[in-house]
C-alpha cells in the first residue's frame, strides 16, 4: 500500500501514515475532478468554457494561458505521482503514535543490564558487612603469645583423691536425698487418708439419701486406692544402703499398709453401691465388721495412733554408726551376761 498523500510504502490496513501521519481513512481528491476554469487577464473575470473573447472587457483570450484551477489540479497530479522525497527521514516523534510508543519503550538490555548491576553492589555490601575482610584467612600463626609462666607445673590439690572425707561426703549427699524422700512420703500418706476418710462419708451420705449418684465416688475411689498403691511401690524403692533413715522407711510402709487394707474394703464398699446395690447393711458390711467401740474403722484407727509419732526426724550417718556399735557393745554385755550366769549354774550344780 501506498500513502496518497506522501508516497511512502506501508503496511496495508494501517489508518495513519507512519510517515507523513495523514489521515487514510478520508477520500482523497481527485484531479480529474476538478472543473478547468480559466479568467481573462486583463480583468480577471470567469471566462465561459469555448469563448475567445472575454465577455466583460472584450480582450481575447490566450490558448496557452494556465487558469489557476487548472494549475492547482496539475500540481496535485503531480504531487502524486513523483516520490515523496519527505519519506525518506523519519519522522517526527508523536506522543499518540502507536509506533512512537514502542520505541520509547526501554530495551530488555537496558533492564538486564541493571539489575544485574543492582544485584551485584547489594551482594557486595551484604558479603562486605556480615564478613570482614581477612587478608590472612588460611594462615596457621597464633596471633597472641602463649601464656607459659605455668608450663610444667602440676598444679594444686587440696586433699588426695583416695581420703576418707569424699566417701563421707557422698554418704552425707545420699542420707540428705533419702530423708526428703522419706519426709515427702509420710507426707503423701497423711493427704491420703484424708481422702479415704473424705470418700466414706460420701459413700454413707450417698446411702441415705434418696437419689444417689455412685458413679463420681466410686471413680474418686478407684484414683485414690491407685495412688496409694504407687506410693507404696515408690517408698519400697527408696535405697537402704547406708541404713541411716531404715527404721522411718519401714514406719511409713506400716502406714501405708493400713492405709491399703481401709482402701479395699472401701473400694469393694463403693462397687456394692454403684452395681445396684440398695442394702446399706450389705454395703457397709466390710467397713463395720472392722469398725471399733470408738466408731472408727481399725486401720484408720492404727493409722491416727502411729503417724505422728512416727514422723521422720533427720540425722546425721553418724548416728546410725553409733547405733550400729551401741548394738554390738549390748550383744558383747549380754553374751557376757550370759556366760556369767551359765558359769554360776554350773557351780549351783556343783
């Protein structure tokens, strides 16, 4: 396609000449089309077409002379047909110009270009600030002069590794662990007797009333006499080999022992009750049978008689030594005792 306007060759459907921008879509004119009127010379006046003589000052009219219509239409026919030599430069830039827009546009170079740049100053900066320069960074040189005032010398000890103070020590260390676990048992004892004395006066006011609910107690039940018996089982573990607190240990086992034995007869109580049970006699017959002139159950009984006075006091490994050698002393007197008194019997029978 050809412009009509400048002559330039561009693509076909285009609305605007990229060259000389004229608009293609209006109807280009036509120099055929233009009427050749010709005016006299002399006055100017319109000529008819086919008269030689001017009808208004009556001078004749030359062949040979051009009317300005005439003269613009050959112009424009001529415009036409010889190249625009316009077409050849490019053209002007248009802010509206759907190829201008383009070619504004910053290349793909100019982006790759600068964000690699970019990326490169900030990994530079980054490596710069979070590690330092080492000029040296494979060198094996100290880089400070060893201290050696004290090369050669053993240095200090207080005590031999092999005295007797360490094994007392470590004695001491395991009788202070043994009496805290012993003291926080007996301790854990009392607590649960609390709770067994606690769940049977719910299981007997649960007897009486007259919509009872067995289920809450009889669980509350079922958690005590578990807890109790892994108290039992943790104060069965305590170490007893330096025999300082055994005499506490076997105490709280007895307590813990009665504390078990009122614990079953409770739990087969309360398991009466929550089958469906409805005879409080029946019920209540393990209880009761155990049960003293006082009212109170035996065990409980044995238990409140015993555990303060068997409350663990703490002492020193010193004393279960002392202990240990005031019983052979008493066994040396008695089998003193007991010579003294066989040697007498045999002169009585003498």
């Amino acid at each position: 396609m050809i412009c009509p306007y400048c002559g330039t060759h561009i693509a076909d459907g285009l609305t605007i000449c990229p060259a000389c921008h004229a608009d293609l879509t209006k109807a280009v004119p036509d120099a055929s089309a233009i009427q050749t009127e010709r005016y006299c010379k002399s006055c100017g006046a319109l000529i008819p077409e086919g008269a030689t003589v001017c009808p208004n000052c009556g001078m004749p009219v030359e062949e040979e002379a051009i009317q300005p219509a005439e003269k613009a239409a050959v112009q424009l026919q001529q415009q036409q047909e010889k190249p625009h030599l316009a077409s050849a430069i490019p053209a002007a830039s248009d802010p509206y110009s759907a190829t201008t827009a383009n070619e504004r546009m910053p290349r793909r170079r100019v982006f790759l270009v600068s964000f690699i740049a970019a990326l490169i100053v900030v990994g530079g900066a980054v490596l710069l600030i979070t590690q330092p320069w080492n000029p040296d960074p494979y060198s094996l040189k100290a880089t400070e002069a060893a201290d050696t005032s004290m090369a050669g010398f053993p240095g200090e000890r207080s005590k031999l590794a092999s005295q007797d103070s360490d094994i007392n020590d470590a004695t001491k260390n395991g009788d202070q662990q043994i009496f805290e676990e012993v003291n926080n048992y007996y301790a854990d004892l009392g607590d649960l007797k609390d709770k067994l004395y606690s769940s049977e006066q719910s299981l007997r006011d649960a007897l009486d009333s007259r919509n009872p609910d067995y289920t809450q107690g009889y669980q509350t039940a079922q958690q005590d006499a578990n807890d109790l018996s892994n108290l039992i089982n943790k104060i069965q573990d305590i170490d007893t080999s330096t025999g300082t607190y055994n005499d506490d240990i076997n105490n709280i086992t007895t307590l813990g022992n009665w504390l078990r034995n009122w614990s079953d007869e409770l739990m087969n109580a309360w398991a009466k009750a929550n089958g469906g049970d409805t005879d409080k006699d029946d019920v209540l017959f393990g209880l009761d049978s155990a049960k003293r002139d006082d009212g109170k159950n035996s065990y409980q009984a044995l238990f409140e008689q015993n555990y303060d006075s068997w409350k663990p006091q703490e002492k020193d490994s010193s004393d279960s030594d002392s202990g240990d050698s005031n019983d052979s002393d008493s066994n040396n007197s008695s089998d003193s005792g007991n010579s003294d008194s066989a040697g007498s019997d045999a002169n009585n029978s003498n």
